[in-house]
C-alpha cells in the first residue's frame, strides 16, 4: 500500500502545509500557554527543548507516513496545527488569541476532505474531553456523532480526564 504524502493544503483563509522542525518556535507558544492547552492531553510545555522534541516527533512520523500532522498558518503565521493520526484520527490545537474566528473549522474541513479524498478513509474519529464544548460544538457542526464514551482515559499531571469518542463517516461528510 502506498502512503499519501501530507501535500500543502489552502483555504480561503488558510494554508495547511506538513509540521517542520523549525515550526517548534511557533508551535511553542501554543504549547506553553495554559488556555490554548486546557483540554490537550498533556500539561503545557514548559520548555523550547520540550516542543523541539514534540515537534521533531510529528515531523518524523510524517515522513515514516504514520500520520499527517499540519502547521496551520493564516497571513504566513502559524496559528494552529491539525492532524490525522493513528490512522484516521483527527486532533486540532489553535492559538487562544484566534479563537472564535472560525479558523478551527476551516482547517477541519479541509483536512477531512484530504483524509476521504487522498487518504481513503472511510471515517475520522476523534477524541474529546467532555468539558471541552468549543471543539465538541465544532466536530457537530461538522458531522460527527458521538459513538461512545470513558471515563478517566487520560492522566495529565495528577488529574485524570475522561472522553467521548465521536465518528464522522465518509458518506456523511461528502453530502454536506
């Protein structure tokens, strides 16, 4: 099976390219700030070295064709990140300061038209905290359906979270 390279993708507004190394800069504003990690499933970084490393991790995976991570930029500035990942996956993280602009759902949609269209998925999947109401109000609008849910999936720091797990199929998202 051939894997997909992750290509460059645009939006109106936005241009969706492959997670580069010297994106970490960047990346670690978003990574280090409280608000913008409040629902991500690890503590904010607390170093440049931390989101180097993150970050190297995402490009490697990359090239090995393990998954498509994206830099999210809006006016050449990296603003948030979108990515298939454990197949098909999808996570997203945007700078607090361009919430509620409607950035989020732009990349989505078009990083679920690649996963159906290039990759050949016939679903996404995504995993939600259930606090998390802005993302679960965006996966909706899109078309996902919540398929189940669990409690204390993830332990950040000393606290434990719990999910819901939302599916969005092929054939659903190409009617819209």
């Amino acid at each position: 099976m051939t894997v997909a390279a992750s290509p460059v993708i645009e939006t109106e507004r936005l241009i969706l390219r492959p997670l580069m190394s010297y994106d970490a800069p960047a990346m670690h504003e978003m990574l280090s700030d409280a608000e913008t990690m409040r629902y991500w499933s690890t503590l904010p970084h607390r170093s440049l070295v931390e989101t180097e490393t993150w970050v190297n991790e995402a490009v490697a995976t990359n090239r090995r064709g393990e998954g498509h991570d994206f830099a999210v930029l809006h006016e050449a500035r990296v603003i948030g990140r979108s990515a298939f990942w454990s197949g098909n996956e999808v996570g997203f993280l945007f700078r607090h300061a361009v919430w509620g602009r409607g950035f989020a759902g732009e990349a989505m949609s078009a990083m679920l038209r690649f996963g159906f269209d290039s990759l050949g998925f016939k679903s996404a999947r995504a995993d939600v905290d259930p606090n998390n109401t802005r993302s679960l109000q965006l996966l909706d609008r899109l078309g996902f359906r919540e398929t189940g849910r669990a409690q204390r999936t993830f332990k950040i720091g000393d606290d434990w979270f719990d999910s819901i797990y939302l599916t969005l199929k092929a054939s659903d998202f190409l009617k819209s």
